[in-house]
C-alpha cells in the first residue's frame, strides 16, 4: 500500500525589514497578530555570553518562539 501525505495549509507571512533583528522581529510579530515566531539559532560564540536574538526572544514570553538549529 502506497505511504499517504497528509496536505497540511498553514498561513505564513514573509516580512523584509532593517534594523536591529530583535525590535523588528517584536514590533513585526505584534502588528501580524503572530501565533509563533520561527527563528534560528546563532552560531556565534559571544551570542552564548551575552544572548542570541532568540535567547531574548524567548525570554521576552510574548509569543511561542521554536529556534531552529
């Protein structure tokens, strides 16, 4: 028996802006009504010291935020 797909439509919305990532990402995730922020996770080694855009993120507790490896 051949494997099923299930089709799943999920809304997205792609948004260009400029500016520091983290008041953007905020300020774009308020005005859209964001049911989840999908981010990705910073490779940078100072980004452990003194925080990652998702790490704040996170910790700001507004949103579901998924960080991607």
């Amino acid at each position: 028996m051949p494997a099923r797909r299930a089709r799943v439509r999920v809304p997205v919305t792609l948004l260009c802006r400029r500016g520091d990532a983290y008041t953007e990402l905020c300020a774009a995730a308020d005005e859209t009504r964001a049911d989840l922020v999908v981010v990705g996770a910073s490779e940078q080694a100072g980004h452990r010291l003194v925080g990652s855009v998702a790490t704040r993120l996170v910790r700001t507790g507004r949103w579901p935020v998924v960080v991607v490896p």
